[in-house]
C-alpha cells in the first residue's frame, strides 16, 4: 500500500499487486457466491474471473495454501462474543498458521478484547493486508469499534492495507475516515438474498415500495419490480456500493471526506454514533492524520462539524502557541464576516476605517480580534492562516450554549495574556460573549454611524495619554510563524531586524520565507530553513543526499512526531540542511513507512 494523500487518517492510495496497481479505497466482490470465495476487484468483466486479485485460503472456507499467489490465510474460527481464554486461543491459532507463509495477507483476531487484537496485530504489522476479523459484529458496537480499528490502524505499518469484510454500507465512509482501506459485497449480496433494496438511508424494499433507481439494473423502474429479479437486484445493490466507495475517492481528491460522513452518518444512528466517539475520544488520532491546510472551503454544516480535529487543532494552537503581540495597549473585540479573510469584507472596512479614525497615528497599539463560531477567535494577524480564511458556516445570529463558552474560555485566555485595555463593538449573541468575558460592548447597530463615531471616540480617548506607534509587520509574521512551528519559532526565523516586503520575508538581506496567500502559512527558503533549523522542530533526517524533489519514506532516519501531512519541512543529511518542503505524511508515519513518498521538497541544495 503507498499512501498517496490523507483525509484525516483515510488514505487515498494504491495498493501494488503482481502487475496491477489498485486504487484504494475499494471493495472487493465474491461473484460465485453462493460457492467460491477467491476475491476480485469491483467492476471486474467476465474475462478476468478467472483470475482473482486475492485468493480465499481459509477466511471463508480451507483449501491447500498455495506460497506463489497472493491471498488471505486461514484465522481460526471464533465467535466474537466469548470468554478471553477462548480469544487468546484463537490468535495463538491464527497466529500460528500466519507465521508459516510471511508473505501472504492474514486476519486479525481478539474477539472484543483490545490489547488481544493489539498483540496479534504487532506481530502482522509488516503484511501487506490485514483483514479484521467478525466485522459484522464490531459494526454493530460502535465504541469498541472506535477503539479496535485505529489501534490496528497505528499499531500496523503504514504500507498494511486494512481489509473490513462485511462493512455496513452506512457504516463505509466513517470507516474509510478511520483508516479503512478495503471493504466487500458481502452485504450487497446478503441484502439482495433476503429481497432487500439499498438506498441511502438503508430502507427495506416494504418501506419504499414506490421508490425508484436510475442504475444500469434498474433504469427508473419501481423497486418493488427490481427485487422479483433477483440478478437485477443483486446487481443494483453493487451499484449502490460501488457509488458508496466512487463517491468516497472523489471527497478525498477534492478535501471534503469529512464532510461527507457527516452527511451520511445523518442517516444512520450508528454511523453518528461512531463519529461522536471518535471526535470526543480518539480526536488526538484524527488530528495527527489530518493535513494542516487545504485548498478547499471547510464547511461546518452540521453540529458535528465543530468537532472537526481542524477546528480543535486551531483552538489547542492558539492556546499553547499564539502570545498576543508586545506592545499593544487595546484590543478591539469585533464579529467575524462572512468573507474570508475578515479585512476584505465591507463590515471590517468600515470598522478599521473608523478605527484608524480613532487612533490616527497611534494605530500600531491597536490590536483587533474577532470572535466567530465555531473557531472561538481569530486574531487580525492570523486571519490570512487556515482555516481561519477558509470556513463557512449557516448564520443564524443564535449561539449554542456550547460555542457561547467556548467563545468566552478563549476570549478570556486571549484577554489574560494581552494585558491591555479592552473594548467590544459587537451585536447581538456576540455582546453577551463579550459582557462574559468582562468586556464592555458599545452601542447596538454597529454598522450605523452613530455607532461607528462612538467606537472612533472610546479609541481616542482610550489612547489620548499614549505614545505614538507604527504597526510591526515583522512581529506580525511571527506570530504566524509560532503558530506554524511553535513557540519560540518567530525569534529564531525573524530576529530584530527581519525585513517584510508584500509576501516575502528578509533577515539580513536573504530572503528567509514568503507567505503562501493560498493557507496563509509560511513558505521557507533554503537559507530560512537554515535558521529555523536551531528551533529543532519540524525536521526530517535522511539517509542520502536529495538529486531530486521526491524524498521517499525508506530514506526517512528520524521526523518529528509534531509533523502533520502538508506541513512545511526542514530535511538534514549529515548534520546540514539540504532542502526544505511539504509533508505528504506524519512523523510517525514517515519514520514506519517503507514505500512511496514522505515528502517534497521546494528547494534542496
């Protein structure tokens, strides 16, 4: 398996067999079953049945184990619902049988016991294929299953696809989010054997008689017609999959995974429920997988989505990385826009020219910050840093209570380090945020001139005994840059002296790094990976001298644990910095993995 992209930890990849190369995720189809149960790949024609991809020797049913073609070893036979003596007893069966033929794929067995499963599956880790055993069980226990599929999932090499056999259709995208790589038709099969058409949310063919299906099998025909043929109904249930799995690629191409399993886990109470395990207890693992910016607009839907591991890495960051910049004498406290970044919208134009009017040449002890959902705050200067710039949300005016205290926890963290003078010009549900977290809103209707003049007024007479200032364009960058790399980042990359000019950043006459306008994050150059370098974060150490932009995982000695896929990258060969580029993967991943690419590099010596 070599990971091509991540959606949190689901992997769009290939998973190289023979001479075929298959793109994951995918789904494997039996199309003799009743009999037979060698694995094809979906969408396989006539002409390749008889040649599977994978070859069944003992999941379904034992035959002789043949070393030259690639399948699936025997597990010993176990209900998923016994005593831990009668587990242990089956991996120690399964285990047995798998260490006869290393190359082959096995099953993971345990039953419901975590650490058995995490035992067996450390000493499976370096298989190509993992398949996890009584699927159909673990699908119906939610918390169990958010405990056993990334343990496996991190416990296994990266380059270990994981095979779900008997996955739920509404249970597949939360899967595939989770590190699933491979599912079956198995349920399309059972389904179609007990006269069941599949729709999006799940419903029997007694509930839909009327509905009506547009698929190759169906062609707008009544279900209630389909499911009298049961080939036309087997067929229409394997279309329905396959679109499941087509339509999970196409999220991961574009960055939208995640929002796709909210949407189907709205039809499925056990999808929703897995979902909400793993945003409140596994979100350290989401997050470690999720990349650190994307092109794309993260839409936050649903009430789900503001558990986003984006959304939680955005508030964790500004909480042990952000300092509110030296110097500032008042904050000003305003609502977020519906633009993205805020200073482009109407409403911010108007408050910072009303602003500006207040302060007139003492607009460098202004420090502004707007408050928005469900990020908390957003100061000025990180405004142009994802995913600050690119979010959208439904504006209702009406605030959970939940976003209500989340919003003052940070308004309030923000305020303690500031240590300045604080004003609010508010409206609405933000004015009750603000009183809560001690500061005073102004006048309503903050988009009115009365309103503005007044805000022009608080400022001027707030500032009237202070000194005349200019706005630090340096010390803004680095507030950016220890939001990116951590605290203490910003000194060690722009010293006293550092230069900002448009996009580019100059420390000693040598450019150092550039703001991408596209995440808002910095991009370094050679000589600013070189500096940076000293902050000891963010490197990766190699084992050969880059000829090429590609750096791939064999050649990975040692990577940071704090390293996300997309973030920028300092790359050491022999105690010196030779490059510097985007992650593709983690850390961790990158140090584990064996095959395909840990990164790329934008300049390399």
């Amino acid at each position: 398996m070599e990971i091509l992209k991540h959606s949190g930890p689901g992997r769009l990849g290939k998973f190289h067999l023979d001479d075929k190369d298959i793109t994951t995720p995918n789904f494997f189809h039996f199309p003799s079953y009743p009999g037979k149960y060698d694995i094809y790949l979906a969408g396989s024609n006539s002409r390749t049945k008889k040649n599977p991809i994978i070859y069944d020797y003992g999941f379904f049913e034992k035959r002789k184990i043949n070393p030259s073609k690639f399948g699936i070893l025997p597990d010993f036979p176990m209900r998923h619902d016994v005593p831990r003596r009668m587990a242990e007893e089956a991996a120690k069966e399964t285990l047995k049988i798998a260490r006869k033929y290393p190359e082959h794929g096995a099953v993971i067995t345990g039953a419901k016991f975590p650490e058995l499963v995490e035992s067996c599956t450390e000493e499976l880790s370096d298989r190509p294929l993992l398949a996890i055993a009584n699927g159909q069980r673990l699908a119906m226990k939610p918390r169990l299953l958010a405990e056993v599929v990334p343990l496996i999932r991190e416990t296994a090499s990266p380059n270990t696809a994981l095979y779900f056999p008997f996955a739920p259709p509404a249970l597949l995208p939360v899967l595939a989010y989770m590190g699933v790589d491979f599912f079956d038709s198995m349920e399309a099969v059972l389904r179609a054997a007990k006269r069941e058409f599949l729709t999006p949310r799940g419903f029997k063919i007694g509930e839909i008689s009327r509905a009506t299906c547009y698929c190759r099998a169906c062609l707008g025909r009544p279900a209630e017609e389909v499911v009298e043929n049961l080939k036309a109904l087997l067929e229409h249930n394997l279309n329905f999959i396959r679109g499941i799995v087509s339509e999970i690629r196409e999220a991961m191409i574009e960055d939208r995974l995640r929002e796709l399993v909210e949407e189907k886990s709205g039809y499925d109470a056990g999808a929703m429920a897995l979902l909400r395990i793993l945003d409140h207890e596994k979100s350290d693992y989401l997050e470690r997988y999720t990349p650190i910016a994307s092109r794309s607009t993260m839409r936050l839907i649903s009430q789900e989505s503001y558990s986003r591991p984006e959304v939680k890495r955005w508030q964790r960051r500004l909480e042990e990385r952000y300092t509110p910049p030296e110097g500032k004498k008042l904050s000003i406290i305003l609502p977020c826009s519906a633009r993205k970044p805020y200073h482009k919208s109407r409403s911010h134009m108007l408050f910072r020219k009303y602003i500006r009017k207040g302060a007139k040449n003492k607009l460098g002890l202004i420090h502004e910050v707007s408050i928005t959902s469900p990020m908390g705050i957003v100061p000025r200067e990180l405004e142009w840093v994802y995913p600050a710039s690119r979010y959208d949300i439904p504006v209702t005016g009406h605030w959970t209570r939940d976003e209500k205290a989340a919003a003052v926890e940070q308004l309030t963290r923000y305020l303690a380090k500031a240590g300045t003078k604080a004003i609010a010009h508010v409206g609405g549900a933000y004015r009750e945020i603000c009183a809560s977290a001690g500061v005073e809103p102004g006048k309503e209707g903050i988009l009115s001139k009365d309103s503005l003049e007044h805000l022009s007024e608080r400022i001027s007479k707030l500032l009237a005994d202070e000194s005349v200032t200019w706005i630090d364009k340096v010390g803004e960058a680095r507030r950016v840059c220890e939001y990116q790399f951590g605290l203490g980042a910003g000194e060690h990359l722009l010293p006293k002296g550092a230069e900002i000019k448009r996009y580019q950043l100059f420390y000693m006459g040598a450019q150092v790094a550039a703001i991408n306008p596209a995440d808002g994050l910095l991009a370094l150059t050679l000589r600013g990976g070189e500096v940076l370098a000293k902050h000891g974060k963010y490197l990766v150490d190699i084992s050969f001298e880059p000829k090429t932009s590609s750096v791939f995982c064999v050649g990975v000695e040692k990577a940071g644990e704090e390293i996300r896929p997309g973030d920028e990258v300092i790359v050491i060969y022999g105690g010196e910095v030779v490059g510097v580029g985007k992650a593709l993967l983690n850390g961790i991943e990158m140090m584990r993995a064996e095959k395909g690419l840990a990164l790329k590099l934008r300049h390399r010596r």
